[in-house]
C-alpha cells in the first residue's frame, strides 16, 4: 500500500474525531458535524485509500449518529430518481458492448472521414466522442486504442522505422482518442458522471429541472468546439505530420469491420432500443405537451430501455435475451453509490446551514461576479487533475450553489460551466481514466501530455467563462 494512502487511511477518521470535538463552534453544532464528515470524505477521496464508492457511504452512516438527518432521509438520497437515470444509462450502454455495436459504429465513422493522416486522427477523435456521448469515456477508450495501436503498427514495421512523423501521428492519435472521451461525455446528461450530480443536485436540493434535450443544446455544442480545438492543437501545431503518407490504415479499418461480420439481429434490435430511447429522451417536452397525463421523465424513459433491454426476447424459444442479470456483474455499481453520496453530502450542507452561510458571506462582499466565476471554473478544471472529478463536484457543487445564491445570480449560470469544467482534464495521465490508458500504452510520455494539456486547460477556462457570460444567459 502506497505512503499517501496509508496516510490519508488514518488521516480520515483523525481529522473527522478533532473537528467534531472541538471546543469552538465553527457554524453550528450541525454544521461542523458536516464539515468533519465531508473532510473525511474528502481525505479519502484525494488519497484514495480506500475505494471512491465506499467513501460515499460514510454519510448513510455518520449523518444519522451525529443527528445531522435522520437514516431514512440519507437513504433516499442513495435512491434518488437521477441514479435510476444512471442506471438505464449503464445497462444500455453494457447492451452496446455486449453485441459489439458500439465497434461497430466507431469502425464505420473513421472509415467515413477518410484514411489519410489527418483524417485517421479526426476519425478516431469523433468516433470516441461520439462513443463517449453514450457509454462510458474508459470503455470508449478501450475500445478505440487496439485499433489505433494497429494503425500505429504499421507504421512502427514500415521501411523507413519510426519517424518523426510517425512519432508525431501516434502522439496525435493517442491523445486525441484521451481527448475526445473526456470532452465527448459533456454532451449528454448520461456522458459523464459530474453531469448527473449537477442534475440530481439541481432536482434534489433546489427543485429545478434540466431535461436530456436542454443539457444537449449547452453541451453538444461545447464539445465540438473544444473537440475541434483540441484536433487544431495536436495535428497543425504540437504534432504536425507534414511528410507522412500511407494509406494502409484503409486496410486496418476494413480488416476490424470483416471482423466483426454482418450485421446481427441483436445488434439491430440493440439498436432499435437505443434509437427510440434517444428519440425520447430529445423530443420528452414536446410528447408532453401533446400528452399531459403521460408526465415522461428522463429517469423513466431510462428505466423503459434498460426494461426492454432485460425483457424483448431475441429468441423466445431458446430463452435469449439481449442482457441477463448476470450482466450487470459487469455495470458500475460504484459510480450509482458516489451518485447517492455525493448528493446527501449536498443535503447535510443544505441542512445544517453551510450553503446559507456561504451565500450570506459572499452577499456582504464586494466580489465581482465574473472574476468568482472564472476563479471557480479554474479551481474545479485544475483540481481534477489530481481527484476524482465525480467526487470534486459532489464536494464543490453545494458550495457553488451557495455562492451563486450569495452573488444573486441563477444557481444554473455558475454551476453549469463550474460542473462542465470537471471533465476537462488534460493535463496529466492521473486525471482521467483514457488519459491513463492511452498512456499506459507507451506511446505518450507525462511531459508531452502535460504541454498539449496545459495548452487545451487554459482553452477550455476561456470557453467556459465565455459560456458564463453570454452563451448560458441566453438557454436558460
């Protein structure tokens, strides 16, 4: 076990003890039980002594010992209607991987832009992306990188070795592919899990609701800008590949797809699914106009396809159906426990007055809004780098919350761009699960991800303050 670890294990609960018995009230006898909890919730969470998941358990717990809420009201924090969201989310996306449909698609999306240099390295970018929008960033990530490292292959075993455009190429590919997942899960609530805490934060603490289709109209948007930016970056200016030429890469590209065969009637079925599922989620408001009793929600239309996922029989002879429960030994179960922490640890903050406190502090300041906000986007974008962005925004949301009411300004202008800025890791191998993996296949060194990601950082803060300023005021 690691030095950090070791430390932050006892660290946790020692911190936690003095803050609880200390002989002066920080805000209240409620409010500094909750900020020794979220300490200790927090050591934990920067060190990782101990599983992320497990330490979002801490408030079901030590809020119902230190009176904070009753165990029944943590509780329902933990079965909150955005988890079962999540839930859907996963099991659709565990359908996607199983028939290998996701492949498929990525597959099919490099071939359409082109097999030149260039265009591999923007195909594999929209492709992971596009993947990202919907499953996972890591099993978007480790989808893509065998087929990239087979593109590199052929370079690494051509005549003239491994140049430096070679170099240059599979640089740009590998972090492109890194990238593309973590800016391709802002688009879509279900994208990311940050997206999620923001909304069952949103839901739960302050009653307001942001549906799929109106996230997508801020997030969509988003990532392609910051996706062709980052493309810009790597291939016209760190990682140019002027003199390279091949076209083997068609070869790759159509070896993977004979691969994978015709298209199976699970696959299409998969896909029905998640065509309608979508159609859904996109066009809610608009059904519900035109049904009023029917009274959809994001969560339901989630829980419909992870049902039928479960229930349409592909064979209903033999008893084949596309996911079992087995399955789901597969699903993220974890991330769903984050989810239920992170929200009660925002309802204790709520609760014992933290958030009240913070907006009557930043009331009687003389702060100006745009610096704040521009401050905390910094703040959250950099601190990822180095935690868990779920956990960063499960700690930080509240606070933002309260700072937005302090600053008399809607709660949504500051926690969006704040909430977005938390899957916009670039900078080190640490940050982010694809950055991890495309490192961990040696083709990336920390110096060369931290010069491209510092660069794309600073990009990403310019985007999200100008998203403050102008873009956010005019969608919501």
């Amino acid at each position: 076990m690691e030095l950090s670890k070791k430390l932050g294990l006892l660290l946790g609960p020692i911190v936690f003890l003095i803050l609880v018995n200390l002989p002066v009230q920080l805000v209240s006898e409620q409010g500094d039980a909750v900020i020794a909890v979220a300490s200790w919730m927090l050591i934990w969470w920067i060190t990782e002594a101990v599983s992320i998941s497990v330490t979002a358990l801490l408030p079901l717990l030590l809020f119902p010992l230190l009176k904070i809420i009753p165990i029944a009201e943590v509780g329902a924090n933990y079965g909150s209607p955005i988890i079962f969201l999540f839930f859907g989310g996963f099991v659709m996306a565990l359908a996607l991987e199983k028939v290998n449909l996701h492949k498929r698609i990525a597959l099919n999306i490099i071939k359409l832009t082109g097999t030149t240099p260039n265009k591999v390295v923007l195909g594999f970018m929209i492709a992971t992306a596009s993947l990202s929008m919907w499953i996972s960033n890591t099993a978007s990530t480790v989808v893509m990188l065998p087929i990239a490292l087979s593109v590199i292959n052929l370079l690494v075993n051509d005549e003239d070795g491994f140049t430096k455009s070679d170099q240059n190429f599979a640089l740009s590919v590998m972090l492109g592919i890194a990238f593309s997942a973590n800016a391709g899960g802002i688009a879509t609530v279900i994208g990311t899990p940050p997206n999620s805490v923001l909304i069952g934060l949103l839901e739960n603490e302050y009653n307001i609701q942001i549906s799929f289709l109106k996230w997508m109209t801020i997030g969509l948007p988003f990532a392609i800008v910051m996706i062709t930016i980052t493309y810009f970056v790597l291939v016209k200016w760190m990682f140019p590949n002027k003199d390279l030429k091949f076209n083997a890469s068609k070869e790759v590209i159509h070896t993977e797809l004979k691969k994978l065969g015709s298209t199976s009637g699970k696959e299409k079925m998969v896909l029905v699914i998640f065509a309608v599922t979508v159609f859904l989620w996109i066009f809610r408001t608009l059904i519900n106009t035109i049904f009023p009793t029917l009274g959809l929600s994001d969560t339901m239309i989630s829980i419909f396809a992870a049902i039928a996922l479960f229930s349409i029989p592909y064979n209903i002879k033999k008893g084949d159906f596309i996911i079992q429960w087995k399955d789901t030994s597969k699903l993220a179960w974890g991330i769903l426990i984050l989810f239920g922490g992170g929200l009660a640890l925002a309802k204790g903050m709520s609760t014992s007055g933290i958030v009240d406190l913070v907006s009557s502090a930043i009331a009687s300041s003389e702060i100006s809004i745009l610096f704040t906000a521009a401050l905390l986007i910094i703040l959250m974008l950099f601190m990822t780098e180095l935690m868990s962005n779920v956990a960063l925004v499960a700690v930080l949301a509240p606070v933002v919350a309260g700072i937005a009411i302090g600053l008399e300004i809607p709660l949504l202008y500051l926690l969006i761009p704040v909430t977005m800025a938390s899957s916009c890791a670039f900078m080190l191998p640490m940050a982010t699960p694809p950055n991890a993996i495309v490192f961990a296949s040696g083709y990336v060194k920390v110096p060369q991800m931290a010069r491209v990601g510092i660069v794309l950082n600073l990009i990403a803060v310019a985007l999200l303050i100008l998203v403050f300023q102008f873009v956010i005021p005019l969608l919501f």
